[in-house]
C-alpha cells in the first residue's frame, strides 16, 4: 500500500505541474503564422482552466472533432477542440467542454459547455449564443467604423489583440506587427475604429467568471 500511495501521489503532482505550464505556455504562443494543432489544443486548455466548468472536464485530454471538416466545409475554418468530463467515461455522457478557433487569427469564437445530443454545431453560428453574439458583436462593430473611415485606395491585413474587462472597458490594443500586412494609415484605422466602437458593452452572464478577456481578430481592407 505503501508504494501505490507514493506512486499516486507523483501521477497528481506531475498532472498539477501539466496544467500550471499551460498559462505559461499560452502566452507563447505565435498567432503570426496562423494556428496550428497543438496551438489550437493549448488555447482550449487555457479556456477550460479559467472557466468556472475546470473541475468538470479534463484539462489533459484534448481533442477535435475533426468529422466538422468532412461534412461542414463552411467550418473548415474553425478548430473544434473538446474536452471529456472527469470520472465519468465519455459514452456514457454526451456533455463535452467545447473551444471554436479560428485557424487564421486564433480567436475564440465559443467555449462552454456543449451537449452533441441535443445543441447543433450550426447553433453556435447562428448568432443566438451568448459567448458567440458578444464575440461577434464586438469584432462587427469595430469592423463597421474601420470601414466607415476608409477613404483609400491602400489595401491589406491589420491583426488585433483586443483586451476588454468585463464592464466592456477597453484595457488594452496590440497589433500583431508579424502577421500585419498593411500600411500605417490602415493601422491606425484599425487602432481608431477600437476607439470609435468603446465603451463596448459589459460581458454577457456567461461572461462574467472573467475579470478580462482577450479577442483576436483580422480587418481586411479591400478597395472595391
């Protein structure tokens, strides 16, 4: 008894060592070339243990649903990583922690708690979830007054990290330089339209776990 206990107790610690590395490691991440697999799982990850479901779902066991690419090419754009609840095994439960990513800028478009057996994956696109239509909002509106403004010929890619608290208060805006193709003024178009767009509203309920929240998002400016 004595050695299992021992050889317990090393398996909890190195899972806790796992999992204190993963903040560590999301802030590493490049988003200039776009998401990769492993990227993608370490964004879902990072999700997960923020979220107040962390102790309902395994942190260690990503996974895709990989079968949305086959038979939805519209959502080819998007990684879907899931995660199975703890101590329960997972045909016996149709409830997963499900992280939307967008493959090209590495935002994140839904995480939560979805059940396969009774919510569509095209509910999540349909504008009526909460995570999703504040999401969706806040990267409209901007774009809306970028587009507004724009009164040139130039033409290009502007990538911005967005980081709002949750009274809707802008804290604070980066652009990604490496994966920016644009020219300064489609920059600070970009960087005036988040000026334009704030306050944002404060976060939906299913929101309001976090203190903050980061949005990372691509305007793309064509002259037509």
């Amino acid at each position: 008894m004595k050695y299992i206990f021992i050889f317990s107790t090393v398996i909890f610690m190195a899972g806790c060592a796992t999992l204190d590395s993963v903040g560590k490691n999301y802030e590493k991440i490049n988003y200039s070339d776009g998401i990769s697999p492993n990227e993608a799982k370490l964004i879902g990850k990072n999700q997960l243990i923020s979220s107040a479901d962390k102790n309902d779902y395994d942190a260690l066991g990503p996974n895709f649903l990989t079968h949305i690419d086959k038979k939805e090419k519209k959502y080819s754009e998007y990684y879907f990583v899931i995660f199975y609840p703890k101590n329960t095994p997972a045909f016996f439960s149709s409830s997963r922690y499900l992280v939307v990513i967008n493959k090209k800028a590495g935002d994140v478009l839904f995480s939560g708690s979805w059940d396969f057996k009774y919510s569509k994956i095209e509910w999540l696109f349909d504008g009526t979830t909460p995570r999703f239509r504040y999401f969706s909002d806040v990267r409209s509106r901007i774009r809306y007054y970028a587009y507004k403004n724009y009164e040139r010929l130039d033409e290009g890619s502007v990538f911005i990290k967005l980081t709002l608290l949750k009274d809707g208060t802008v804290k604070n805006v980066e652009i990604d330089k490496k994966k920016t193709k644009a020219s300064d003024y489609l920059i600070n178009l970009a960087i005036q339209a988040v000026k334009d767009s704030s306050p944002f509203p404060p976060f939906p309920v299913q929101l309001q776990e976090f203190s903050e929240k980061d949005f990372r998002f691509v305007i793309d400016f064509v002259f037509d």
